[in-house]
C-alpha cells in the first residue's frame, strides 16, 4: 500500500519520473552502502533481535511519512529523506532476515520454504496495491483531501509492522555466533575472500544484480507507463501492480512445488531469456489488457528467477559465513534497483518509459542468453 501511495505522491507532487526513480534510488543505496557491515552484524549477533530492532526503525518511518501527509505539510526532501532512512534498516534487517530462514527448515526444504516466504511476500503485492487504489479512490469520491488518503495508507503500513514485531517476538531460535571472534573488517574481508574463490556464488551475484538493473525498473517506471501511454488514474496504476504481483504468486508457487530440481541453473537462465522478451513486448505494446497479461507472465519470470538465484546461494554458503555471503550477495542484487532505477528514471525523463524498458528488455536477454551459452558454473547447479 505504501508503496503504490508513495510513487503516486512522487508523481503527483514532481510530475517527472526522474524523482521517481531518484526516490527508489535513495531507498536502495543504504544497501549498497551498508549491507556487507549488517551481514557481520547477522553474523555476530541475535539476528531476530537485529531484524525487530529493523522493523521499528520502518515503522518509525512510515509513521512520519503518514503524520506529514495528514497534515499537509509533507514536501518531496521529506519523502526522499525517509526512503533513506528506511533503507538503512532495511540493510541491517536483510541479511538477518535472510540468515534466518535456513534456521527454520533443513537443508531439503529450502527451495520451498524461500518460495513460500515469496509468496506471502508477493501476495501483498497483489492485494496491497488494490487496497491503496481503493483507498484513495475512495476517499477522493468521499470528498476527503487527497493527503488525508495517502496518510490513511502510510499509517496502515506503520501498524502492520506491530503484525511483523510480534511474531518474530514468538520465535525461539538459539543464535549460534561464528566460531571465531575477529576484528569486523576483518570478518568482512573473510567473507570476501570466500565469496571471490567461490565462482558459481560469483556467477550469481552477476545474474541477481544484471535481473535487478534491467528488470526491477519496468515496476519503478509503472506510474508513469499507466498515466502517459494508458491515461490512468491511480486506480489503474493498482491494477498494473496487482497483475504483476498476481503473476509473482503464481511465480513463487511453481518454485515451491518444484523445490530443489535438477538443472536448476539451466532453467534459471532460460526463465530469464523468457523475461527479457516479455518486457520488451509490453514496452513495444499499446493495449491495456496485453499489457496485463505481459505484467502477469514477467511477475511470473521474475519471482522464478529471483526465487532459484536466492535459493542456489542459500545452498552454497556454509552457516558460519551465512550472513556475510548473503550481505554480499544483498549488494549485488539490491545493488542493481537504485542504479538501475535511477538511470532509467532520467533516461525516462528524456526520452519515455517505453524507450527505456524496451532497451531494458533487449540488454537483460542478451545478457541472459549469454550466460545461457557460456557461463558453466551456473549451467552445472
């Protein structure tokens, strides 16, 4: 919800897609800029404790945005300034977020338990994005000032991290720190050394980050795809997401009934090729309801792909080094959304969001195809 309601904002209060995607980038770089020291930190330390302490820092957040939006006083540094903020816990909370699940399950269950914890991940992208259309179509039909609606949704958000904060206060995980205590830097560097001698986490890496430059700013571009090539208002923009995360679902649930499979690299890479080619037909296409199928098919690609990356590296990195590997991988892969999304953003602004995703969709297939036909390390997993 807060998601579709803060692009909207964005939107509405700049009309430019450069802020668009400069607000994506400022909420991505702490990521980029903090995550190798937060996956010591999951590694060190009670990595429940780091993930709730995360979610205050979020709720703190989303709580603000919703406080100055209700009353009218919310300009767009305050926006860019919380998605910071909300990214700096988000760099901390992900490597023990990730960590945690192989805690959970054993080593055969992994797949399906990444799968399913993307479902329930990509199952609010589907219901959230309707529930914020109708809530600010709602109250604009109600004769609500606009803002009253956009704090309605970010308040909502603040108080669905008490949901989150509660149930990680139930789990009775026992933290088993690694077995040395070095100096941080220097456990970082070993985790950097384990990482470059480790050529199919390496190979990963690559592909994680290349499928977020090229893929994730076809959702960063969304509002402005809806508004300038489809005239729609913020209703239809939800509709655009709610394909898109519908189509995620579905991704994730194949992912989970499938599990650990032979050939998994193979099938990775050519999912893939497959969604390099759907984003390209849906920048080249001018009909709503194609458009909604293509949105359904590169959720569907997408979550597949991101799904059995994730899983390969989980599978591959031993437990003591678990969260820095995962902190490294979180750089490359996250990495890639706030560059990616803020150099298609000023592109956007320059030329159009069609012209950027179609030349996004070429370079994500060469690359795939690529990788498809030369790289043998992921090709073997």
């Amino acid at each position: 919800m807060q998601s579709l309601a803060e692009n909207w904002l964005v939107l509405s209060l700049t009309a430019s897609a450069f802020f668009l995607g400069l607000d994506a980038f400022l909420q991505q770089l702490p990521i980029m800029l903090f995550t190798l020291i937060g996956g010591v930190v999951a590694d060190r330390y009670d990595r429940r404790l780091t993930l709730m302490s995360s979610q205050w820092v979020q709720l703190a957040t989303a709580a603000t945005l919703g406080t100055l939006a209700y009353f009218h006083v919310i300009q767009i540094w305050h926006i860019l300034a919380l998605s910071f903020v909300t990214g700096t816990a988000q760099a901390f909370g992900g490597p023990a977020y990730q960590s945690l699940i192989p805690s959970l399950v054993g080593k055969q269950d992994l797949t399906n338990a990444i799968a399913l914890n993307s479902i329930q991940f990509n199952v609010a992208r589907l219901i959230g994005p309707l529930l914020a259309g109708a809530t600010l179509a709602g109250f604009k039909r109600a004769g609500v000032p606009e803002m009253t609606a956009y704090a309605a949704c970010f308040g909502l958000n603040a108080l669905s991290f008490l949901v989150v904060i509660v149930s990680l206060m139930s789990l009775r995980i026992k933290h088993l720190p690694a077995p040395k205590k070095l100096q941080m830097m220097e456990e970082l560097r070993e985790g950097l050394r384990y990482v470059r001698q480790e050529r199919s986490i390496r190979a990963l890496m690559v592909l994680g980050a290349a499928t977020t430059f090229f893929g994730i700013p076809m959702l960063t571009l969304l509002p402005v795809f809806a508004k300038d090539v489809f005239g729609s208002d913020v209703e239809g923009y939800s509709m655009l997401l709610a394909f898109s995360g519908a189509g995620a679902v579905v991704g994730s649930m194949i992912v989970a009934w499938l599990g650990r499979f032979p050939r998994m690299g193979v099938t990775t890479l050519t999912v893939q090729v497959l969604f390099g080619v759907v984003i390209t037909a849906m920048a080249l296409n001018r009909s709503l309801y194609v458009t909604y199928l293509l949105l359904f098919l590169s959720g569907v690609a997408l979550m597949i792909v991101l799904s059995c990356i994730t899983s390969l590296v989980q599978l591959i990195a031993p437990n003591e080094m678990r969260g820095r590997v995962m902190s490294i991988y979180l750089v490359a892969f996250r990495g890639g959304m706030p560059l990616g999304s803020l150099v298609s953003g000023y592109v956007a602004s320059v030329t159009s969001a069609p012209t950027v995703l179609t030349v996004n969709g070429i370079v994500l297939l060469a690359v795939s195809a690529y990788f498809l036909m030369k790289n043998q390390e992921i090709r073997a997993l």
